[in-house]
C-alpha cells in the first residue's frame, strides 16, 4: 500500500503491511511480485455458498476451493495434474483423466472396504482376521503371465475350475450343481 489510507471502513492495517480484521463482501485479489511467496487467509462468515478461493495464473483461473456446505471441493481447474503432498513432496496425483497414483502405501483399516465397479461389483477387504474379496456380479478369475493366462475362474454358481499352462481348457473342475470334482 502506497500513500496515505483515508475514510477506510478497516482499522487495523500496521506498519509492517499486515492487514487484520479484514471484513469483506466481494472478491480479494492479492498481487505480488514474482518469485515471492505471499501467506492468504480467507474466513467468510457468510451464507453465501457460491463463494470460491479461485488460484489464477495470467488471468486464467488455475485451482479452485470452495465450500457448498456439504462438501469441501478442490478442483485443477485447467488441463493439469493436482498434485497433493507433504513435506514439500507430492504424496498423491491425479492426472486430468482421473487416475491416481499414490507415491507411498495406501492403508485402509480393519472393517473398511475398496469397491471396485461403478455399482461396487467387486469387494476387497479386511476384518482383523481374515481377508475377503467379494464378487458380486460374473466370475473371480485369477490370471499370471501378464494376465494372459487364466489359472482360477471361481464362478458365481459355485463352480471351480483350475488351469495350468495355456488356461483354456480346466485340469480340474468342480461341479457345484453335482458336487463332484471332474
């Protein structure tokens, strides 16, 4: 701030160039110069839930934050990863296309599920003792060989067929209707 602050609604400006107290109504642009690190925070009381923290670049918006009441939302707003991290290094990325790749050890804890699916068709979890993989809709089949070669296809039915080598034709089948292992 150049000159002298005259008729202002807001007091508490000090010397050093910090502002506090600040009630505002409207948009918050803050400039600095390039190669500067700047510190904003943004506390609205307001009902308002259209209001967002928009992150731009040469007047395009970059990144988005904002608050619907129900929900916290983060959005990359251009054709760009968002990358999120910790200790200065990127923890978790996801690409435009919405993969993610996790850079260390995804944990989930005991009793809590990965669905896999967009109706949750298949299950993976754990319950302290045991690990479950439930398959809701079609077959559980186990591949090796890049996934070229089936070696296990545990069928919805009941039926169990192992494979060996080529993974086309059953070595070892087990009719659940009949009960009997052919």
């Amino acid at each position: 701030l150049a000159g002298t602050l005259t008729n202002a609604a807001q007091t508490n400006i000090t010397s050093v160039g910090t502002l506090t107290g600040l009630t505002t109504s409207g948009v918050i642009t803050q400039q600095t110069p390039a190669n500067t690190d700047s510190i904003l925070t943004v506390d609205s009381t307001s009902t308002n839930v259209s209001q967002r923290l928009n992150l731009s670049a040469n007047g395009t918006i970059q990144t988005q934050l904002y608050d619907d009441a129900s929900q916290t939302k983060l959005f990359a707003v251009t054709n760009k990863p968002l990358l999120l991290g910790t200790n200065n290094t990127t923890a978790i990325t996801i690409d435009s296309s919405q993969n993610t790749q996790f850079a260390g050890t995804a944990w989930l804890l005991d009793g809590k599920n990965i669905y896999l699916g967009t109706d949750g068709d298949m299950r993976l979890r754990h319950d302290n003792s045991n690990g479950y993989i439930d398959c809701v809709t079609g077959s559980l089949i186990l591949r090796t060989g890049g996934g070229a070669t089936q070696r296990l296809n545990l069928a919805n039915n009941g039926d169990i067929s192992f494979y060996e080598d080529t993974g086309s034709t059953a070595k070892l089948f087990w009719d659940a209707s009949d009960e009997r292992l052919t």
